[in-house]
C-alpha cells in the first residue's frame, strides 16, 4: 500500500478568461480551493467544462438536499444518500423513492466519488454530469421531469439568480442542474480517519489488532482494494453467484456485461472504496451481506465459482480467501478505522 505523505495540499483551480465560440458553453470560473489530501493524488480530478466555483458546489448542495426536486415534493437525493451514513441510506434494496418500490441495486457512498472512472456498479454513467439524470427522473426514485424542473427554478426567485451567477452561459437547464450537482458531489472528500492519522503520523494510535487487521488486509484484500482509496476503481466478480440469469429488460442482474456487452464481465461489479465501510451497512451490489462479519465469512467460505470469478479468488486451485476467525475480527477492526467522523458531520 503506498506511502501516505504528511501534508495536506491546497490546489487553486483558475481559469484566467472565458472563451467563448459557437460550440462551447464552457463558464468563467473565479479561483476556488480545495483542499486534497496528498494520498489521494495531489489533485481533484475535473470536468474541463465544468471547473469548480465555490457558489457552484453551494448551488449543488442546495440541489441536493432540496425534496422539492421530485414529483411528490417528498424526495431529494439526499433521502438516498444521508450523511450521516457516510451518504449511503441503510437499506438494502433503496425503497425510499417516490414510489416505494425497492431499486435493484444498493445506493453507493458518494465519498471521494470525484475520482471514480465510471459510475454505478456497472459504469453505465460516464462521468458526473451525466449521473443525475437517471435518479432525478426514474419513476421509482424522484420521478420528475427534466423541463417541468427548468420551468419551476426560471420562475423560483431564490434558485434563478443563483443559477444565472453560477452558470452565466446556460442559465437554468438541465445542464446547469447536472453541473451543479457534479461540483458539489466532487467536492465530497473523505480523507480524516483514524487509519489517515495513522498513515501520515501517529503509528503509536492503532490497537494491536487494528494494526493485524491492516497487515492482514495488506496481504488479501489490496489488490482490489487499492491505495488510500481502498479501490481500483475497476469491475470484479468476486463469486457472489455462479450463475447470471437476467431476463429483465434492464439486466441489472448481469453486472458490467449490461454495459460492454462482453460474455466476460458477466458477474462483474465495481470495487467499492472502503472508506466509511462501517457505515455503510448493508453490502454488496444487491446489499445481501448485513454486516462485515459476513461479508468476510463469503470471502472466507462462500465464494461461488464461475467462468468469469476472479482470478485473486481463485489462487493455488482453492476458491476464496483462506482467513481465521481471529483474522476476519482483526480485518474488521482495522475495516472501523477507515471512518471519517469529520466527513459525516459536516452536512
């Protein structure tokens, strides 16, 4: 795992004038800093065309607490991603929606999500500008209509000079809603931890078993779950099912193959960051597994073989991860110092 360094540094994103052609809708954007901690690469990554301002992130944020952004007036994003459950909401299947109805798959943390190459469990958005549109306007999540929203915040006289002074060039659009949200979603930074104290400082702060826990992780679980951002940010069948049997019309069930259409990404989800596990209960794409004990209890004894398991589960003919009760107790309680207490009281 590589070496944590021991400062934080401050980048300003600037853009020094606005250019302006036929095709770009590209807004100025004054300097705005963000603090990004050194371990996790120095830099935020970002949309060219959708730069960070300090009023564009409170623009999103204002979006995402707001339920008046669904059909029932009942539901924001938000009700999916809470805070305080490091913005995951508990529940397996999520079934708080518009409609009640339970989703087919478990709502993600959106920590440190500005990173991610490809977002839900099987990359079907491209970046964080697109993301948005599917829960704003899914019947069973916020059910709403992109151009009855437009119409409502052009009238709002609290939304429309916000977004006329964040987005001078779009005005209020769906664009400028989606922008919004991405900035404020890329700047959801999770980066304080007991395991980051440890890391940059402090090794005298970790228990004796936090510290096998990490040594234990270390040797068989970073290779999925990589860097301080405990993911490579790649796909995975990590033998949750041996078959893939999905007739439905969305194949939510198939994993990456819904996207890419590959026989070999048949199973494949994902790799979560670990960060905030702990509260982020229950597991998995499909939320089956109710707490770490038996998410190391599949890993250990209930790996499912198929064509396209992962080769790390798989190692010297055995299928799974061969770990004592001793060592999955000692994994989770390394598994508790990646929660961020800052990062969850912050909204």
């Amino acid at each position: 795992m590589p070496k944590l360094h021991k400062q934080y540094i401050s980048i300003a994103l600037f853009l020094l004038g606005m250019i302006v052609s036929a095709c770009d809708d590209t807004e100025f954007v004054p300097e705005y800093a963000i603090e990004v901690p050194e371990n996790l690469g120095d830099f935020l990554p970002q949309n060219e065309r959708n730069l960070i301002t300090e009023k564009g992130v409170l623009l999103g944020e204002k979006i995402f607490f707001d339920q008046r952004f669904s059909s029932n007036g009942k539901v924001s994003c938000a009700s999916c991603h809470k805070p305080e459950k490091a913005f995951t909401d508990g529940v397996a299947l999520s079934n708080l929606g518009v409609s009640g109805k339970a989703l087919h798959r478990n709502s993600p943390t959106l920590a440190n999500i500005a990173w991610a190459d490809g977002l839900f469990w099987d990359g079907g958005a491209l970046n964080l500008e697109s993301l948005s549109f599917g829960p704003l306007t899914h019947v069973d999540e916020m059910n709403n209509d992109l151009d009855s929203l437009v119409g409502w915040l052009s009238d709002d006289p609290d939304y429309y000079p916000l977004f006329m002074e964040v987005f001078p060039n779009l005005g209020v659009s769906s664009a400028s809603i989606s922008r919004a949200l991405a900035q404020f979603q890329r700047s959801l930074i999770s980066a304080n931890s007991k395991y980051d104290q440890y890391a940059r400082a402090d090794k005298n702060i970790f228990s004796s078993a936090e510290k096998r826990g990490l040594q234990l992780f270390t040797q068989h679980c970073s290779s999925c779950h990589q860097s301080d951002h405990f993911t490579d940010y790649s796909y995975h069948n990590n033998g949750l099912d041996s078959v893939f049997t999905d007739t439905s019309f969305e194949e939510v069930f198939k994993g990456r193959y819904r996207i890419t259409r590959d026989p070999e990404d048949l199973g494949k989800y994902k790799t979560p960051t670990l960060r905030n596990i702990a509260l982020t209960a229950p597991y998995m794409h499909d939320g089956r597994f109710p707490t770490l004990e038996s998410v190391l209890l599949h890993y250990a004894e209930g790996v499912q073989k198929s064509e396209t398991l992962s080769p790390l589960l798989k190692e010297g003919g055995k299928v799974g991860i061969k770990l004592s009760h001793q060592e999955q107790s000692d994994i989770i309680e390394f598994l508790h110092t990646l929660t961020d207490k800052e990062f969850i009281n912050k909204y």
